[in-house]
C-alpha cells in the first residue's frame, strides 16, 4: 500500500533544481509586452482618453482603451458553470471599464515591442475623469444616501441570506437570560502567492491558446469564451506549474484581456505579467467581513437562543460574491448547535478592490468572530473557556440538515486532548490568572470547522484517465490542479493502490492543457483528494479489470482469480506470480493476435460532503505600554481523516499556520480614507509575517477515516489557516483579572 506513506513529492527533484517550467519560463521572447493602465480615482467615468502622445513612442504596437473593446458582460468566479440561470455567477466585468468603481481599475491596455516602450506609453496616457463620492465602509455603503456602485443592486446589496431556526425572538425572552453581544471585525488581506499572476496568449488556426497561471484552467477556458463572445471550443487554455494561488487564481483575471489583446495585433503572441502592486489591488482580496454577534446564555452555558449578522464588504465586483459570507454563517449554528438561531449575511458593494476566494472562502472571518464570542461568553459565566467548548461543541452523530453531512467522530474532543497536553494549556492558564507588570503571558484554544468540497451549493465531479504504457507504468492524468500543495504526489499514490502498482511506476500529467486534459473544475475547497480520490479509484477499478481480462487470455486462469501487486500479475488462490504487468503490456500492444491499447478514462459526480476539523492552542506575550503581542507557541492539530502522505499533510499545516499568523496579528490592506487610494500595496509596508514573526509551528493529526471516501480522506488545504487562537490567546489574557479590557 502506497497510500499512508511519507513518499517524496513526484516534482520535488524539478523544483528543487530549477527545471520546472512556470508559466513565465514557457513564453517565447518574442512575445509582446502588455500593460495596463488603471484608474486614479476610486468612483467616476472616464470621459475620455488621449492617446496620441503614447502612439508616437518607439516600440507601442497598440492602444486599447476602455471604448474599443466588446461590451460583453462576463462574471470572473471559478466556480462550476450551471445551466440555471439563477445558479450562475454575477456578469459584472467588461475587459476594460469606462465606468471606474475603484482606485485601480482597469481602463486602457498597451501592447508594446518591450516594457520600457509600454511603460512609457501608459506614462503618456491622457485620461480625464468625471469624479463621484465614494464609500469603502461596509455599512456606510448599506444606507440609503450611499454612493451606488451598480444600479441593479438597491443599497449596493449583491444579497442578502437568512438562517430561521426555532423562533429566536420568543427563545430570548426565557427568564433568566444572560446577555452577552459583540462586534468582531477582520481586515482585507492579500494572498501574497510567491508568483503574480500571468498569462499569454496568441492565435493558432483561427483559436486563441492561452497559458496562464491558474488554478481553474477548465473554468477559464469558458470565461474567456464568454468575455469575447466566442465558442468555448475556440479557447484553449495550458496551466503549466504555478508558483501558489490560495483562491486569487480561482478567478478569470486577465486572460480574457490578455486573449483579446492578441486578437486585435493578428493573433501575434502577448504576455500580460502583473507587478506586485497590481496583484494587491487588480487581482482579488479576501473580504473583510464585520461580525455582530448575540447570544442568549442560561445560568448553566447552554444557549437559549443566538443571533448573527455579517456584513461582507465584497469591493467594486461581484467575483466570487455571496458564497464567501453565506458559508461562514452556515457554520455559525454548526459548531456550536442551538436550537433557536436567527441569521443575516449581507453582501456588500464598495469602492474597494474586488474580494474573491481566499484560502477558508469564509471560514477564517467566521471562526475569528466565532471563537472570540466565545470567549467573551466564559468571561462574562466566569467559566474556562476549554471546558466550555467542550460541553457545548457539535456532538457526535450531528447532521447538518443542509448539506447532510454527519460528523461521525468524536474528532474535536480528541483534538482537544492532543492540543491541551502539548500546550500544557491547564497548568499555564492557572499561572497566567493574576500577573502584574507590563510584559505578561496568556494562552487560548479556537477550535475550527471546515466542509470539504462544494456540494450540494455547486456540482462536484472530478474525471480521470489511465493509460497503461509498454514497461507496466501508467500514465495518470486528473482535471483538478496541482499549484503547489502536492496533490500530484497524493494521486500518485492513490493511483498505485488503486491498480496495484509501485508510486515509481505512476507518471503524473501535471500540466493540464484543456485540449487533451479531462474535465475538472481545478483546485478550490479543499476537494483535491477528496473527489479525486472518486475518480482515481474508479477508473483504477476499470484500468485493473481490462488488465485481468488480458491476463486472462494469456494465463488461461478467470480473472476472478487474478489480481495485480506490485507491478505483478498473480494467482489469488496460491499468490504465485504468473507475470509481469510490464510483459502483458509490452505483449498487449505489439501482439499480432489481440492487440489492444490498455487505458480507462471516467468520470465520477460526487454527491457527497464531510466534516474537517480541528483546534488550535496559542501562547502569547503581551507588551502592554508598547500594544505588542509576540506569539510564543502554536499548535494545530487536525482531523483530516486518512493521511495520505503524512509529510504533505504537515506542510500543508505549517503554511497554513504561517497565512494565520500574519492574518490575525500584521497584514492589512489600508486605503487613504480620502481618496481610496490603496497605501501599502506592496510587500516592504504591508507587513506580511515573516519567520521572525514565527514560534515553533506544531502539527499533530488525529485519524478519524471518513466512511463516505475511498481513501478515508477529507479537507485539509485550508482548514489550517482557519483558526483564531493567537486572538483567542490574547483574548484570554485580556479577560484573566482584566474585565475592563
């Protein structure tokens, strides 16, 4: 069995030594150069452009402002297409804007010979504005004399969503009620992959073959259909090895403007390649979400009834939308069950940059506001917060009446356990109580939930092929996205267990080329192995039965008796190996009798959903007259189910901890209040943590096998960065024998 195993990264040697080819090493130098020119004011219209001082410059190609392209409305979200109308995505983009809805926008784009020509064309760019108020507040945007981003959407409301169990009004009005409320807020942070999005584009055979770092090549290729007003078939998209995206790359971002750009020069090839700066701002951000939470506590901790409203502050554009918030409340009476909660989750336009997907798509914001509420009730009961959660968490055999799904194990008392005994969490709470002095200490625990995959909200399903090859090895090739977190090694050995075959002989097709690559919706939710695990195991189970039923031919014996371990065909009856998988390849393709090209291909359509979850236990230090917090220790220990290759799930833990550190203690996005100007759009002042910032990162797992996968596998990409134990620490410490903090 390869499935369990520590096994090496199958591009580890590549990377490791520079002959991984990325999207920028795979562009051809003769490429021209685009550029994009973006708005200087955060509301307005362009009134015009005055392009001729740039067209007279050596080396400019072409000019195409915000008036020349099609105005064809495209939506930009990686998500599945649906063929219900009211399933699909919000179409609010144009390649280029004339109406400007955040500084930054996109409003003219250069082609030019080189980059000193197109950087000096989009210096001689002439724009005249008409300027509008703006509004970058969540709730300011909501009232009635706000600025209106677009006019389809009423108070700058993309939507609007309830949660209605029991009857909340009647619930909080028992006698004897305690009543503790808050308001919990996260800032707009960056993804801050190693590599900017880019892509290239040009024209063969009357189609336009694009190369893009992304994680949803499938998904792109139809979005630039869509944006150009072209058949889908006509689009060809390559994702080669991508430096990172955590949810920036699992939207359309300017491969249909780069696509466009090489049809108006004769379908000439054209790179578009985003600075630092413009991925801060004209990629996508994670959403700041503002939490306001009340719970109705009895004397004894149980809740009477809960009340949670989230406003989600979306920027300019709807790209992934509503999904972000709406999941993160979906968790709200989940984690912690009542029977009588009342829900609003709004989404809302400002003149921010647009919020798209982020690694936890919802769930950081939501167990940042969750768990610090927690907090806040166990210091107003008086009670240890650790014990709390345990008396009050979701149970075994809850079923959420949504998505179905169970959570079979006792997973969150026992992630407990681990994390509380490395921590030594009961001991320090106890000495942390009554300290004095100006430096002092705290710990805290946050436990954090997570769903794997999108089902029933969107479609999952993940096709596979398998090609056996003349040695015995076989070729694999999966529609979902390797971009950096190892799944190529993870279907590797998915795929040797499934066939019966040594993880050397399983050669991964890691670019996907939608031309020749099957159907996948790419790397998003945390789905990676969970619904390729479906697909692997299916088409193996095919792959296996055409060999045996070769082998029968050449054996003599069923194929009922015959089975194939390590790479061999053997009898099941005495184990005797009758021959080699590379033998029956080889005699397979080259027989003169029956010749016959071994390969399966299929696809699976999972209908199925699970439980991830885990805690986090946090040691801070905090320096009172200097308001800093140094983080002394950190665990995460998770429930995953079945370890695939337990060395990636630990740095899949560790860089997630990482993304959580600098989330929930330095990294902010800031924009000048009065112009919207983004300030710190760059990586020397937007403070992202470095390892200076980081303690010793722990992981520990508990392996609870999830029954409904074949592997046993569940969500483990971004549950890491969910947790909100550094606040929680602090929390924690501000509340032992500091009420009034």
């Amino acid at each position: 069995m390869e499935v369990g195993k520590s096994v090496h990264r199958v591009d580890a040697f590549d990377k490791a030594t520079g002959r991984a080819k990325y999207c920028d090493d795979l562009c051809d130098r003769s490429a021209l150069v685009a550029r994009v020119l973006h708005s200087t004011i955060a509301n307005g219209v362009v009134k015009s452009i005055d392009t001729s001082a740039a067209e007279q410059i050596e080396g400019v190609v072409k000019i195409v402002t915000c008036f020349d392209v099609p105005q064809i409305k495209f939506p930009t979200a990686g998500h599945p297409w649906s063929t219900d109308p009211h399933h699909q995505d919000v179409a609010d983009r144009l390649l280029l804007t004339s109406r400007v809805r955040f500084y930054g926008d996109d409003i003219a784009a250069v082609v030019a010979e080189n980059e000193v020509a197109a950087a000096q064309a989009l210096r001689a760019l002439r724009v005249e504005y008409e300027e509008y108020p703006f509004v970058l507040d969540v709730q300011e945007a909501m009232k009635p004399d706000a600025p209106l981003l677009h006019e389809e959407f009423p108070n700058n409301i993309l939507a609007h969503t309830t949660i209605r169990n029991g009857n909340y009004e009647e619930a909080s009005r028992e006698p004897g009620l305690i009543k503790v409320e808050g308001w919990y807020d996260t800032p707009t942070v960056q993804h801050c992959h190693i590599e900017n999005h880019m892509c290239f584009a040009s024209m063969e055979a009357g189609r336009i073959v694009i190369y893009s770092s992304t994680q949803i090549p499938h998904i792109v290729r139809r979005v630039v259909g869509q944006a150009l007003g072209i058949p889908w078939g006509k689009v060809r998209v390559v994702k080669p090895y991508i430096g990172g995206g955590f949810g920036n790359k699992q939207d359309a971002l300017y491969e249909p403007l780069c696509a466009y750009l090489s049809t108006v020069v004769g379908g000439r090839l054209v790179k578009l390649d985003c600075t630092r700066e413009e991925t801060f701002v004209c990629n996508r951000v994670r959403h700041a979400i503002r939490t306001h939470i009340i719970s109705w506590v009895r004397p004894d901790g149980t809740f009477a009834a809960r009340k949670i409203e989230c406003f989600s502050n979306q920027g300019a554009y709807a790209s992934h939308g509503h999904g972000i918030v709406a999941k993160g409340m979906g968790a709200f009476p989940q984690l912690y069950p009542c029977p009588n909660v009342d829900g609003d989750a709004y989404t809302v336009f400002t003149n921010r940059p647009a919020a798209g997907a982020m690694r936890g798509y919802g769930i950081p914001q939501a167990m940042f506001a969750g768990e610090s509420h927690i907090e806040d009730v166990c210091r107003v009961l008086g009670v240890d917060s650790l014990e709390y959660r345990r008396k009050h968490m979701m149970p075994v055999g809850f079923v959420d009446g949504f998505s179905k799904n169970e959570n079979h194990s006792d997973t969150l008392n026992q992630v407990l356990d681990k994390g509380e005994a490395w921590m030594d969490y009961s001991r320090k709470h106890r000495e942390y109580e009554n300290q004095t002095g100006p430096v002092r200490r705290g710990v805290g625990c946050a436990l954090f939930w997570y769903n794997t995959a999108v089902w029933p909200i969107s479609l999952e399903s993940c096709s596979c092929r398998m090609v056996l090859n003349q040695d015995g090895s076989i070729q694999l090739q999966t529609g979902e996205t390797e971009i950096g977190q190892g799944c190529d090694t993870a279907f590797a050995q998915m795929a040797a267990d499934a066939v019966g075959i040594p993880v050397s002989d399983v050669h991964v097709v890691t670019a996907q080329d939608t031309d020749v690559t099957p159907f996948g919706t790419g790397a998003y939710a945390s789905r990676q192995t969970y619904v390729g695990g479906f697909a692997i195991a299916q088409t193996g189970a095919l792959l296996k039965e055409r060999i045996l039923k070769y082998a029968c031919e050449l054996t003599r014996q069923m194929p009922a008796l015959l089975d194939i371990v390590d790479g061999r065909i053997i009898r099941r009856t005495d184990g005797r190996v009758l021959m080699t998988l590379g033998e029956l390849a080889t005699e397979a393709l080259y027989s003169l009798s029956h010749s016959e090209h071994l390969t399966a291909e299929s696809t699976y359509q999972i209908k199925n959903n699970d439980y991830s979850g885990g805690c986090s236990f946090a040691e801070v230090e905090v320096d009172i007259p200097l308001c800093k917090v140094k983080l002394l220790k950190l665990i995460n220990v998770h429930d995953c189910g079945k370890l695939i290759n337990p060395q990636l799930a630990e740095a899949q833990v560790h860089g997630g901890m990482s993304m959580a550190i600098g989330y929930g203690m330095s990294e902010e996005l800031k924009f000048d209040p009065k112009t919207g100007r983004p300030l710190n759009n760059n990586l020397l002042d937007y403070k992202l943590s470095t390892m200076m910032d980081h303690p010793h990162l722990e992981a520990q797992f508990v392996e609870n096998a999830e029954p409904t996968n074949p592997y046993g596998t569940k969500a483990l990409g971004e549950p890491p960065a969910c947790s909100g134990a550094p606040a929680s620490a602090v929390r924690s410490w501000a509340h032992s024998g500091h009420p009034d903090r």
